[in-house]
C-alpha cells in the first residue's frame, strides 16, 4: 500500500507542479550554461531582478513593522470595531491581484483621488519605482500580520508583567522579552512577505508602467521577453526566481523548529 | 522536564540557626509594607472591601482564602498590576500607590515563574540589573553570589525549559532578589509542583527568606502551607480580612467561622450563652472567659476542633479536658497518623421557651432514626491503638479546647457573594 500511494501521490503531482518546473531549468540550460549566464547578466535581466529584491525589500520592512504594531494593538486592546480591522487587514489575501493594482492606480494616479492632489506639487508616485513598493505592500500586507498575531494572543502576560515588576520600561520590555519572544514569527512573516512581493506581477504590470531598465521588475521581465519571442532571456531570470522561492521554503521548512522554539 | 531531583538549598542546622530571632522593636516600628482601606470592586461585585493589614521587616505574611477570596487582587494591587479603588500602598513608610510597577521596587515570584524563556538561569537573574544599567562587574558579582545562594551553579547557562520547576522557583527568587526588593510577594509558589517537592520547597524558601531578611508575601490556597509559610496569616473571605494572626492565633483561637472551618476542621454546636457557660441542649459547659463577651441569652456556636476531643470508656476523663456529655461510636475511620471518628452526642435540644425557635434540629436521612448531634473526632495513632474503640461503644466526651463565637449566618451571606475572578 504504501509505495503504491507514494507513486500514485507523485504521479499526480508530476504533471501539474514538478514537470512545469524541471522544465524551466532543462529549457533553460539546454542551449549550455554560456548562454545562460549570458542571459542573465544582461543589464535589463539584472536590472529587473534587482528592482524586483529591493522594492520587495522595502515592503517587507514596512509590513513587518507595521505587522508587529498592528498585532500588538489589535491582540492587546479591545475596543470597538477590532475584528472589523482584522478582517480588512486580512482582506488583500482574496483581493485579485489585478483589482488592486487597478484600485492603486485610481487612487494615486493622475486623475486619481490623492494622485490629483499631489501631482500638482511635481510629485509622482505611479509608473514608478514607489508604485510598486505600494503594490507589494498591498498585496503582502496581511501576510506578517497573520504570523506574528497568533504569537501575541497566545504570549503570557505574565512575563511582561514580571518584567515591570522587575524594573523594566514598557521600552525595555518589549524590546528584551516580547521581541525574542516574536524572533520567529519575524522571521518567517519576513520570508512570506519577501517571497510573495518578489513574485508580484497581476499589480505591478498596472502600477510600475512595465518600462525596461526603469520600472520593470523580475515577473514582468519575463512577461516582457516572453512576449518578445526571447524565451531564453526569459527562462534565465525564471530559473532564478524558481530557485529564490525555492531556499526562502527550505529556510522555512528545515528551520521550522528553531523559528518556533520558545 | 527532568525527573525532579533538587538538593536543599539549606541543611537544617542551618534552617534552624537562621530562623527565630524576631525582629527588634525598633525594626518592628516602621512596617515593611502596609495596605490602607484597600478596596476595589469588578462591576457589581465586591472584590476586595477595605482591607487594611502590615507586613513587619523580615516578616513573612501569607494570605490565605479560597480561589475568588480577592488574594490575587491583594498582591497584583501591592506589585502595581490592579489599581485599587480606593486605599494606599506603603512599602517602608512610602506611599507608592501612584507608582507604576517598576518603580515600587517588589519582586513577584509569578504562580507559572514567568521566567524569560530565551534568557539563561544567569541572564534571568541578571535582568533586573542590566535594565538599571549596572556595571558588568557588579552584574557579574551578583549574580554569581545570587546563583550560589540558591543552589544553581551547575544550571547557570541552562534555559528555563531544561530546569526542573522546583530549579525554576529558584530562579524566579533569586531574580527577584538581585534588584534587592522592598518585598516579595508569592503568587501561589507551590501550585504547579507535586506534594513532595511542595514540602521540601516550603522549607528551603522559609529558610532562604530567614536568610536573607526580606519580607514577603504569600498567597495560598492551602491551610497546611499557610501555617507552615508564615509568621502570621491573614484569612481572607469573599474581599473581607476575617482575622489576621500568628498561626497559633488563627488556629486555636480563630475569632469567626469561617476561620475556624476553613482552617482545618471543625465541630459546630448551636448554643446559648447562660450563666457564664455556653448551654447547649440539656448541658452547661462553663466558659466565662470565652463567653465574657457575650450578653446573656445570645446565640452562639460552641466551636473546637476534632483533635481536641477526648473520649474515655470508662467516664474518667484526663483533668484538663472538661466534660462535654456522652455519646455514642458510629464510625470509625483510619487514615495513616490518626483514627477518624463520628460520634453521636446525647445532646438533646433544650425545649425552647415559649414562641421561640428549637434551637436544635438535627434530621439525618438515613433508614434508621438516630438522635443525637454528629461530631467528628481525632485521636493520634498511640492514643487510638492503646485505647481501641468500636462502632457502638459509649463513651463520655470531653473538650481540650474550644472558642464560642457568635451564631450569625453572615458566613454563608458572605459566601454566597463569591464570584471567581481570580482566573
């Protein structure tokens, strides 16, 4: 029974998830490793998975700040119209992520609600690099949240209250007993976030105007290349980007135990 | 956890040595800690209603009550996590009712440790010092005397998680004790741990505190820790103080009911106070001490305890112990160090005057009809194999000891109003 299952369970997986991606290396090093590395470093290629880390990068540090405040004030107070915020700041998980590259657009774009406001002033925030770090701060928002949360509802109080009874600032406290407490939930709210904001494309192609060696990120090269007929251009950075997501998930899963030790 | 294997942290030579001498009566002047009408109510429901009591210097105070008693309300007041209604906060002659936690300078040894879980036995310790920006070397020097004091040298690089809980109690103490706390307050210390280690751990906390001279105190549950814990004990029931005392006091003499049962067991008989003894039913016990403060006529409860009974076969009753009446056998229990027996009293409701209550209705639902007032009785081991006793037999009952205290049903008033908050 059981070798029988692992087969039945492996073949089905084959087609549909591990065949798709086995075939973006073969495809992508079948013309040999030269034409690969070429691919790669070409300044578009590196551009874009550069653009790609650092507005991911950016959105992650916002989200997981924003996702510790955010736990703290929604897990520690009580009041009126909490969980109404707990599901709003869930809600961008079921959001298309077209819909809110599209909302993004009507609200800071040029005949957008703040956009109309602010462009005036020679400050332009869409089609540029800042439209997607808001675009993947939006569809990322409810990911560090949703780790780090859990990990404040079921903290003890008591170990922060021991801390004040010892002396400790609420500064302090936070800073040498929550915060350790926190480490893991930081860490694999960061990965989430990072990891998902590196593959954005349904909101970046609305936002960032999709302009090579400008606003073009990872995904939407290749989009871009793919469309060109440059598949090769297009495989190189997929490889990449497979193999990203790949050891952010290892990280995740062979770390498991020491980012969940108390 | 590993099996639990935890050394004294004191010989008992050394226990002894350290603990009576009681503070001086200049040390006793000023209280270490002293709560003022205290009050706090949760809603409608009377938490804790005016409670006012002192801890002297060196002194070490249990409270004592069931759980919704408000005794965790009394120490989270103390420690700055509750904020009462009404009353003040003194530690060592400072009002520091309107400190915030850290600035009242108690330790709370928390009912679960509350140790920092990714800190070290060394790091624990050292907290209190490092976030008051202490020199390392003066970090160091304390937490090495500290680690000594309670018996952890070979865990200090040990995570909570590796120690034993009777290791993490020490730990959790002599965290506190590095910022050098005006007082200590113990959250039911012994609840998580097996009997055993409880006995053992009372000891070495009772020595350890002797030792270092701070003044702590202690919530419990447990009238068996209570009296062992402390110099004095405080009974706290539904957020009133009933009595305040040495264990000596609060056992023997316990000035209401509720102390009276709460603490150990204890025999009720409904009496009226006449001529300087209490009657009840047909007989006269002759108590003009006890019944001093009673006007003539006035109901009362004659209370003693099971272990001040003596029973005789033969009617000849040792010269302390004054007579009660006679009764009968009806069970007979072993329990390890002492016998257990029921007796039946031939006590026989008085026949109450005109218009007024019976005083005595005893209604037993059993098949049989039987008389006589229910008593419960002790005897030690020697007493009980020498002078062996069968269901049946009649004996002449007599009282060692007893307290006549007045008959008021505010007890189970008071009771009823009990509303667990504690959890």
């Amino acid at each position: 029974m059981k070798p029988f299952s692992i087969a039945t369970m492996v073949a089905i997986m084959l087609p549909l998830v591990l065949l798709p991606l086995a075939s973006i290396f073969l495809f992508g090093t079948s013309k040999g490793l030269y034409s690969f590395w070429a691919a790669l470093t070409a300044p578009e290629a590196i551009f874009a998975l550069k653009l790609s880390m650092v507005t991911s990068f950016w959105a992650t540090c916002f989200n997981v700040l924003f996702g510790i405040f955010a736990s703290y004030v929604l897990s520690r107070y009580n009041f009126w119209g909490r969980n109404a915020l707990i599901v709003i700041i869930s809600l961008p998980t079921a959001i298309p992520t077209a819909v809110a590259g599209f909302s993004l657009l009507l609200l800071w774009g040029p005949y957008g609600t703040l956009g109309r406001l602010i462009e005036p002033h020679g400050v332009k925030v869409m089609f540029t690099a800042y439209a997607i770090v808001l675009a993947n701060i939006f569809v990322t928002f409810p990911l560090a949240f949703g780790v780090i949360k859990p990990v404040f509802d079921t903290m003890s109080r008591s170990l922060e209250e021991a801390s004040a009874t010892i002396g400790a600032t609420r500064w302090q406290t936070f800073w040498h007993v929550t915060l350790p407490s926190l480490r893991g939930a930081i860490v694999t709210g960061a990965l989430l976030t990072f990891a998902r904001a590196v593959g954005e494309f349904g909101s970046t192609i609305l936002v960032s105007g999709n302009l090579a060696n400008h606003t073009q990120t990872a995904p939407l090269y290749i989009f871009a290349k793919f469309n060109e007929g440059q598949v090769e251009a297009a495989n190189a950075v997929a490889i990449v980007l497979a193999l990203f997501s790949f050891a952010i998930f290892s990280v995740l899963f062979f770390a498991r135990d020491w980012l969940d030790t108390e | 956890m590993q099996p639990e294997e935890i050394t004294t942290i004191f010989s008992n030579e050394v226990a002894e040595a350290a603990a009576p001498a009681p503070p001086a009566e200049s040390e006793r002047e000023q209280a270490a800690a002293s709560l003022r009408g205290v009050s706090k109510k949760f809603r409608d429901t009377v938490v804790l209603a005016d409670i006012d009591f002192d801890v002297a210097m060196g002194e070490s105070l249990v409270l004592l009550g069931a759980s919704g008693s408000g005794k965790t309300t009394i120490l989270r007041i103390i420690a700055g996590l509750e904020e009462p209604d009404t009353g003040r906060i003194i530690l060592h002659g400072k009002d520091v009712s309107e400190l915030p936690s850290r600035e009242r300078g108690v330790g709370v040894i928390f009912q679960a440790y509350a140790l920092f879980p990714r800190m070290t036995v060394e790091k624990n310790i050292a907290y209190g010092l490092r976030i008051r920006r202490r020199s390392r070397k003066e970090i160091k020097e304390t937490v090495d005397d500290l680690i000594k004091l309670v018996r952890l040298e070979e865990h200090r690089k040990k995570y909570p998680s590796q120690l034993s809980g009777g290791q993490q109690q020490r730990v959790a103490i002599a965290r506190t004790l590095a910022y050098k706390p005006q007082v200590l307050l113990f959250d039911e210390p012994f609840g998580a741990l097996d009997a055993q280690t409880r006995v053992r751990l009372r000891r070495e906390i009772r020595a350890l505190l002797k030792q270092v001279n701070v003044p702590a105190i202690f919530i419990t549950h447990d009238q068996e820790e209570a009296l062992e814990l402390g110099d004095r004990i405080a009974v706290l029931n539904a957020g009133r103080l009933e009595q305040i005392g040495t264990p000596d006091e609060v056992y023997n003499k316990p000035e209401t009911e509720y102390v009276a049962t709460f603490l150990g067991a204890a025999n009720l008989l409904l009496g009226v106070v006449h001529d300087g003894g209490v009657e009840i039913g047909t007989v006269n016990i002759p108590a003009r001490d006890e019944t001093a403060r009673f006007r003539e006529g006035q109901a009362v409860k004659l209370v003693f305890r099971p272990e001040d009974v003596c029973l005789s076969r033969t009617g000849e009753l040792p010269a302390d112990c004054q007579r009660l009446t006679n009764g009968v056998v009806e069970e007979i229990h072993f329990v390890g160090a002492y016998e257990r027996l029921t007796l039946r009293l031939d006590l026989i409701a008085r026949q109450p005057s005109e218009g007024a209550p019976l005083l005595y209705s005893v209604t037993i639902t059993t098949d049989e009809k039987r008389t006589g007032v229910p008593i419960i009785v002790t005897r030690p081991k020697p007493e009980a194999t020498t002078r062996r006793l069968q269901a049946g037999d009649r004996v002449a009952v007599g009282l060692t000891a007893f307290r006549v205290l007045p008959n008021y049903a505010l007890a189970t008033e008071r009771a009823s109003r009990i509303v667990d908050i504690e959890r």
